[in-house]
C-alpha cells in the first residue's frame, strides 16, 4: 500500500483545491509505486511545495501547474524551506541549497571554516539539525556548533545537546535534551519570548519565562512560537493577529504577546498536548483528552477551510482558541497512524506505508 496524503487549506498540488480537505494521489503526483518505497518527506513553503523521497526532489509552484524532477547524487535525508529555496541534507552529509525560482543548486560548504589551523579530528563534524525560514537559514552540528548560515553563531557546552531547532520568519528557536529553549533573530513582533521588542538578538539566549520547565517540543512560524512542556502544557508567544496563539481572552486579541503564555483550554479540561506545530496564521496541537486513547488534533488561528474561498473579500480572524480539526480517517488501534504537519497556509496529514 503507498504513503497517503491529504491537505487542508491552500493546496500546492492541486490548485482546484483549495481550502477543503482532499487526498493527494501520490501515485500519479510522484509516480509512487503501491509497495514499499524510500521514507517520504514533505515541506511546504509560500510559493513553492518539496516533496523528497530517496534521491529526487519533486518541486510544485504553488501559484501555477509548473512541476520540476531534480535528480542528487545520494539519497536526501532532510529538507528544509523557505520562501525562495530549500535546504537539502544529503546521506553523505552533503548540504545543498536548492533555489525554486531559479532552477539551480549550489553546495554549501561551511562546517569548520572558521576553525581552521586545529586538529583535524576537531573538524569531523557533520549537520545534525536544519531549520529555515524567509530571513534565516540555520544549522547544527555534532560539535555542538550553531551556525547561521554559513556564519558559526555559538558553541554549547559538550554537556548541552540539542534536540530540535525551529524558525519563523525572522526568529529561531532551539531546543536542548535537558528542556531548555533558546531563541535568537528579530524579536520586533515578541516573537523571541523574552518578554522585550527588541530589533535583533544576534546570539541564541535562554528563554527565562521558561526555566524549569522542561520543554518537549517546539515550533515556530512567521511571527509567532509555541513549546509543549513535559507535563502536556502548551505555552505560545509572538504575534497574535489572526489568533494563532489560541489565547482566548480578548486583550490578546490581535496584540504582540512578547512572553511565553500557558493556554488553556476551556472545552476540555483534561487535556494533554504531546505535539505542536505552526503554520504563518494558525496552530496545531497533538492532544489526548482524559480516558481516550487515541490523539485529537485541534488548530487555532486561521479557518483553513474558507480562508483560500476567493469569493470573499476579507478574512476574519478567530479568536476563539482551540477547537478541534477532524483528521481525514479515524485512528483505529492497530491502523497506521496519521502524521500531522503544517505549511504556512495549510494542514496536513501523512499515512505512511512504513508506519507500524
């Protein structure tokens, strides 16, 4: 059985599309075969959609029907996007900046240039992690080397190992093994969680608002972040004008919220988030309600569904915190499970043909 794919909100592959939800035919998109096949991966960026599976990149225009195949090397293990290029992280560890609207792929070589003259068992590193957004393309190494690319940022400490990065427009986000979140960018929208408006904060720094909780997931997008604790609490922070914070109550209603901020979610009192993710205008969360066993998804923010129906002449934004998105297929126990991901206009679910 092939990988199954639907999407909500503004659909790159299928322009007649729009703002419902609807199946991809990965069979005839990719020609995937229906066995088998190498791990799909999937970014979407505002104008241009990447789909990665083993050593072709599919791309697709979001404003047209143009479609490219561009052939690598090696197979492609990580991709990232942004608003003109992707990122490709290479089997090899070969990292390669794809640019959409002009065709063309060049070789970024950084890791260790400016460490040269040391012993060249300190230059063996490799990228570990990758994130990009439209002002900041960043990466992390084995060294525990942050890199705004090709620019060596900070070092960690050896004993401070990251686990996730994340970035929104301006603004990056990063997230340590122990729990700790660092932000670093433009901070003009409070977007860094440090509770200032600030212009620029070159270096990653610890987010105080958050010390000692221990932080499990995070996500970034245009101007706003958001991080799950250990405990299944989720905290946002940034702008909030189209509601995407999930903030409720009314003096956040359109306003830069310029420190991290515990949701609550009124509905439904006993409620535990394991994941969260961020699009430019909304978020979604992975969530388990009190005596069920299987997740829910809710999204705040932007109203997928009719935002994209061109007959209207302005979007309202939603205010009204979380409430529930219904996946595509129900998650029976023992079926393969759904993965969620976000693009800046849309939602969207992935059934793997690998999954367990």
């Amino acid at each position: 059985m092939a990988d199954r794919l639907w999407i909500i909100g503004l659909n790159p592959f299928d322009l007649r599309g729009n703002s419902s939800l609807q199946e991809i035919d990965l069979h005839t998109l990719i020609k995937q075969p229906d066995t088998k096949s190498p791990r799909l991966l999937i970014r979407i960026g505002q104008l241009h959609a990447f789909i990665a599976q083993g050593k072709t990149l599919f791309v697709f225009c979001v404003l047209t029907e143009e479609r490219k195949t561009v052939e690598f090397a090696e197979s492609i293990v990580a991709l990232e996007v942004s608003n003109k290029y992707c990122l490709i992280l290479l089997e090899t560890g070969r990292l390669l900046k794809y640019d959409s609207n002009e065709d063309r792929t060049v070789t970024l070589d950084f890791l260790g240039v400016e460490d040269k003259g040391q012993q060249s068992d300190e230059l063996d590193e490799i990228i570990t992690h990758l994130s990009c957004g439209e002002h900041v393309a960043v990466a992390c190494s084995s060294k525990n080397v942050v890199y705004n690319i090709p620019n060596k940022t900070v070092t960690f400490p050896r004993h401070v190992r990251v686990l996730k990065i994340a970035s929104g427009f301006e603004h990056s986000l990063l997230l340590t093994r122990n729990g700790d979140v660092y932000s670093w960018g433009s901070g003009l929208r409070g977007q860094l969680g440090n509770g200032e408006i600030s212009t620029s904060q070159d270096q990653p720094k610890l987010i105080d608002a958050l010390a000692g909780v221990k932080i499990v997931d995070i996500a970034a997008a245009g101007w706003h972040s958001a991080a799950v604790s250990a405990f299944g609490d989720l905290y946002t922070w940034g702008w909030n004008n189209q509601g995407q914070l999930g903030l409720a109550e009314a003096k956040f209603h359109g306003r830069v919220v310029s420190q991290p901020q515990l949701i609550t979610f009124t509905d439904e009192q006993d409620i535990s988030v394991s994941r969260v993710h961020c699009g430019i205008g909304h978020t979604i969360v992975e969530v388990k309600e009190a005596g069920e066993t299987d997740e829910s998804i809710l999204v705040a923010g932007c109203d997928l569904q009719t935002r994209f129906q061109y007959d209207r002449a302005t979007v309202v934004p939603s205010f009204e915190g979380f409430r529930k998105l219904q996946p595509p297929i129900s998650q029976k126990e023992g079926e393969r499970s759904l993965e969620v991901g976000t693009g800046p206009y849309q939602v969207y679910f992935l059934q793997r043909n690998d999954a367990v």
